[in-house]
C-alpha cells in the first residue's frame, strides 16, 4: 500500500472519530430513557399525593365544623403511616418475590424487599431492591405505589367521621397500609400475581386481569374496607331514628375544592400508570382523555338523576358523580375506547345513586358517600372494563406480554363487545370475589377485635361537643354566620360545667364570646340560616 493510501486512510478515519466524538458529546443533551421514566414516575407520584389534599378537603367540607381538627388529623396520619408501613412491609409484600410463575403456588404475596433491603449481591441480587438500578431508579416506582397506598386508606377516613375512636383508626390504616393492600397489589399488579396479565404464561382466564390503574385493586379494596368500618362504628347520633335531624355539613365550597383537586390528581393515577414514558405516551396521552370523558359524563348523569327524583340541583350529588365516573374508568382507562368510556361514565351514575340511596335505606351511615363511590362504582369499573376492552388498545397496552405461544391474545382477550372469548370477564368476577373476601374477612376480625378491646366509638358526650373541644385542642375555626353548624341546633340536656347547665347553653355562651353577640342572637341566627339552608334550588 502506497504512502498515499495510507495517509488517505489514516485522514477517514481520523473524520470518523470526529464525527463519533461529536455525536457522543451531543448525546449527554438528550435525557436518558431511565431519567425520563424516572422523572415520569416521580411527576406521577406528586400528583397521586397531592390527592390527600383533595381527600382532605371533601372530607373536611362534608363534616360538622366541631370535627375538623380530627378529620385533618386522620388525612395526616394516612399520609404518614402509608410512608411508613409501605416502607417496612407493604412494598415487599406487593412487589417482592415470588414462584407462582415457575411452580404455580403462591400469587398472593411476595417474599422480599421488606424495609427496602434485599439479600445477595451481583447475579444473586433482589431485581426489586438491591441492584444498582433498584437502588436508584427503581426507587420512583416505590414512591408512586406508596402515593397509592396512601389514597386506598383515606377512603375509610371520610366514611366514618365525626365518630371513629383516633387510636382504633391508627390501628386500622397501619394495617391496610401494611398488610390488607399489598396483597391484592401483588395478585394484580406483580407480575408473579395469581391474576397478573404482564406475563405471557399461567395468566388466570387466559388473559390475566385487566386493571391498569386500580377500580378493583384500590377503589374496591378502600370501598369495602369503608363499608365495613361503618357498621362496626355505627352511625352518627341523630343521623336516623326517631330523633334523626339533619346534621349540618360544613362547606360546599371545601367540597367542591376536594373534588377538583382529586380530579386533577386522578390524571397522574391513571395516566402515569403507564409506570414509564419511553413507548408510553400515547397510552398516557389516551387515558387521561378516557378519564375526562367518563368524570365529565357521570357527573351531568348524576345531576340530572337527582333533579329528576329530588328536584334539586345538589352539588353534594354532581361532585360524588365526578368521582364516581373517576372511579369507574380507573381500570380501564388504557384499554377502552372514547365510546366505552362514555358509556362507563354513563352507567355509573346511576350505580352510585341507587347505592347511596341504599345505604341511606339500610341506616348505614357513610357521611362521604365512600362506599358508593369506591366501593359500587370500583366494582363496576372492573367487571365494565371486560365488556368495553378492545383489541386494538389492548394490544397497546401490553405490547410486550400478548403473546401466547406465537399467538396474540389480544383478540381473545378483548371485552365481550368486542369478540373477546370472556377470559378478561371471567378473571375480573373471580378477583373481585377473591377482593372482597380477602378485604371484607380481614377487615372483619380487626375491626371485632378492636370493638371488643379498646373501641372503636368516641364517647357520646364527646361526639355531642365534638371531638376537636375533646380532643384536638379546641374548634378549627368560627365563622360569624355560620353558628349553626358549631352545633347550636344541639337538643340534648347532659350536663357540663356548673350543675344545671345544659350543652346547648353552654355552647351558646362560648360561640358568643367568640363573636361578641348575645345567645339570643345566635339562635335567631341559627333559626334564620336553617331556613335558608333547607330550601331548595329553583330548578
């Protein structure tokens, strides 16, 4: 080779370096794919949170103003013990490891990651959390599921207020959080679970369960766990019987602020339950729109259902549609169409109507209206996702587990509507029977052995001052014009302070102090804004 030939050679291939080493340096301007997942995961995770706000609010607008301090306190401790006992048990159970997949035992929890900490290191090591990956990325995935984790406990806190003992409730989020939720986590949502369809082998039915973002595995669980909570504590006093009044909510303004504000945050729990970007983003892009059009649908459904049988124009009623139709599209929000999820938004409506007015009908007292919501409408959304899947966004959204021996299963797997062969209905009745079973049982012997031991009422004479005088260091707040809802509507006699003084004297001249009026001007007051508040909207 001439000399020539050389230096020719040696100058392409010094170009072909420079032309490397640029492209390398312009890569570290492009995110890495973990970096983005990650940071998807994480935006994700703050949206799911800020759901306690919204939780917080609903709950706080629905009760009587003398026990805003305890339902504030309780939203707190579920955020708090979420973080705690998902860290120690809930996660390992949810995710951790387990054989049913090789040996077809077990699918109900996982074995490792407890406390975050796995055994071995190198080829040995825990995949969930002790490889460099988990240790670092894999750490957003634990913060998105602890978000959840959080929001399936807050359902009982507004179910049973103004009269749940504090420790009892303590007791009772420590143990869903720990342990009641991450089992049905780990059947649906692990791929070593019993009803898991992100594998391509043992899947329950054929296809697996299909529920991308939780109606069964959240709603449902929180829904039942809310109903049960609620006939062990029992309801309100003067909610029902002969000397049932009405019991003065707080804000409908609170309300409506909790309600937007979980709308908002059902965009991270359904859309960045893609758990990546990368491939992700038009099936996020798809179920935050399928989640607009069922809210949007069950809420002017529901409205319009109780204009019908009250002939009011209840906000109370539209805000428990929105989360209702919120709630029923959860499962299928990825592998539905726009029609589908009109139709689920639909059909929700009156499922929660009729639920609630049951409960009412059953004397069980549920003051947010969580078990219609979560519970009925929860229920709905799984068994609904199996008649309104179709092929083409199943397809989508298991791009890498629909292959059964070369095969697609996606056209069998499709809902009833659209040709499917019923594995995905079959596996949605079974779960739910399973979820039911597993959470009512459980929930069961806590809340037997929680009455039996320590209770899990507030005293009477408490509940009847209201629990934060009794407990949370005095009233959140006075409004002037408002003293009707500091209980001033109060009819009982026992006596406290000075022998002879009832109750509602005695509250009277607090709320007077406090406002500089005269008790005989609170009661005009109160006399006056009861009238306004039972009349109804001109339709």
């Amino acid at each position: 080779m001439s000399d020539e030939s050389i230096a020719d050679l040696q100058a392409r291939i010094e170009a072909l370096e420079a032309i490397i080493s640029a492209q390398e340096l312009n890569t570290r301007d492009v995110l890495h794919t973990d970096d983005g997942n990650a940071f998807f995961l994480l935006f994700g995770s703050v949206l799911v949170f800020g759901m306690q706000a919204g939780f917080a609010m609903l709950e706080v607008g629905s009760v009587q103003i003398k026990n805003t301090g305890k339902i504030l306190m309780k939203n707190i401790f579920d955020a708090s013990v979420a973080g705690l006992f998902w860290w120690i048990t809930g996660y390992g159970l949810a995710f951790g490891s387990d054989a049913f997949i090789e040996t077809g035992k077990n699918g109900f929890a996982g074995g490792s990651g407890f406390l975050y900490a796995g055994i071995g290191s190198g080829d040995d090591a825990s995949p969930l959390t002790n490889t460099p990956f988990a240790k670092t990325y894999g750490q957003a995935q634990w913060l998105f599921q602890w978000a959840f984790a959080g929001a399936a406990a807050t359902i009982v806190s507004g179910a049973v207020a103004e009269r749940c003992a504090m420790l009892s409730y303590f007791i009772y989020s420590c143990c869903i959080t720990g342990f009641i939720y991450p089992i049905v986590v780990h059947m649906v949502w692990s791929e070593d679970g019993r009803f898991s369809a992100k594998r391509t082998t043992r899947l329950f039915g054929g296809c697996g369960m299909i529920d991308w973002a939780g109606s069964g595995v959240v709603h449902l669980t929180g829904g039942i766990a809310a109903l049960i909570a609620c006939i062990f504590v029992g309801p309100r006093t003067y909610r029902f019987g002969r000397h049932a009044r009405h019991l003065q909510q707080q804000s409908q303004v609170f309300q409506t602020l909790g309600v937007l504000l979980l709308w908002v945050g059902w965009y991270g729990f359904n859309g960045v339950s893609t758990l990546q970007l990368d491939d992700y983003g038009g099936m996020a892009a798809h179920s935050m729109m399928t989640t607009t059009i069922s809210a949007a649908t069950s809420c002017l459904t529901t409205t319009l259902i109780a204009v019908i049988i009250d002939g009011d124009l209840d906000v109370s009623y539209s805000n428990n549609g929105i989360l209702s139709g919120l709630v029923a599209i959860t499962a299928g929000c990825a592998t539905v169409n726009l029609y589908g999820a009109f139709f689920i938004g639909l059909l929700a409506a009156p499922i929660y109507f009729t639920a609630s007015r049951s409960l009412e009908y059953f004397q069980i007292d549920d003051v947010v209206d969580a078990f219609p919501v979560h519970g009925c409408c929860g229920l709905f959304g799984v068994i609904a996702t199996a008649f309104f899947t179709t092929e083409f966004y199943y397809a989508n959204a298991y791009p890498q587990n629909i292959s059964i021996e070369g095969r697609s299963r996606a056209s069998d797997c499709a809902g009833i509507f659209y040709g499917g062969n019923g594995g995905s209905l079959s596996s949605a009745v079974v779960f739910s029977f399973v979820n039911i079973a597993w959470t009512g049982s459980v929930m069961t012997i806590l809340m037997t052995i929680l009455k039996l031991t320590i209770g899990v009422r507030a005293p009477e004479e408490l509940s009847e001052l209201g629990l934060d005088d009794s407990k949370h260091g005095g009233t959140a707040h006075v409004l002037s014009g408002q003293v009707d809802i500091l209980e001033t509507s109060i009819r009982s006699g026992f006596q406290i302070g000075e022998p002879g003084r009832s109750l509602e004297s005695s509250r009277h001249e607090q709320i007077a102090i406090h406002n500089q009026k005269a008790p005989s001007d609170i009661e005009l007051t109160q006399h006056n804004e009861d009238s306004v508040d039972d009349t109804k909207i001109d339709t």
